[in-house]
C-alpha cells in the first residue's frame, strides 16, 4: 500500500464518518431551527439545497470574535445568526454542530491538497 492510498483512505475514512454526523445534526437540531419560526430566516443563504447546514454548523462552531465579525461584514447575510442560533439550540445540539464541522472541514481540505500533491506527482 502507498503512501498516498493510506492517506486517502484515512480522509475518506473521516469523511464517511463526518457524513454520519452530518445527518444527525440535520435531522436533530436543523429540523429544529427550521420549524422555528423566529430561526428560519436566520439560517444563512443557501447556496444549494443543505447548505443551511453546514451554516448553522460553522455558527455553533466557530469562535464568538469569528462570528461577531462576519456578524459585521458586508457580507453578513451568507452566513447563520450565531447569537439567535446559540439562544435556540442546547448543548447536545451544539456538540453534533462542533462534531459535524470539525471533522468535516479538516478531512476535506485534506483531501483537496492531497489530490493536489498527487496531480504534481509528490507522491511517487
């Protein structure tokens, strides 16, 4: 086994299971928030359908100086209100978010550099 397949396997690997976390979190706490009637609009743009997900995730995860300044960026509206989310979620929903998003975040970047080294042969 290479190098490079080891590695792939560990982010794909991490992926699977990011996904797991991601359908826990929809189906827990999003559907929550989304039945809300003062959270639904404060979910962020969507992009695709499911991007609200992943925007409520990065809210609960993300430090509060983070927020507080895409809170205050031109382009606030993309992004989830992390004040009104933190106001309607428990700490159960905050730990899937903070599970969610961390192990997603690191293995997809992950893997994109690694696809990246592999297109410019670091991996012999």
């Amino acid at each position: 086994m290479s190098q490079f397949s080891f590695l792939l396997g560990i982010s794909t690997g991490i992926i699977v299971l990011s996904t797991v976390f991601l359908l826990l979190f929809s189906w827990i706490t999003v559907r929550k928030l989304k039945k809300n009637t003062e959270t639904k609009k404060l979910l962020g743009f969507e992009f695709v359908s499911g991007w609200n997900i992943l925007n409520a995730a990065q809210a609960l995860s993300l430090p509060r100086f983070i927020t507080n300044k895409l809170k205050n960026s031109p382009g606030s509206f993309l992004y989830a209100d992390a004040d009104a989310l933190y106001q309607h979620t428990n700490k159960f929903d905050k730990f899937l978010a903070r599970l969610f998003y961390w192990t997603c975040v690191p293995a997809t970047i992950s893997l994109l550099i690694l696809i990246i080294l592999d297109e410019f042969n670091f991996f012999t």
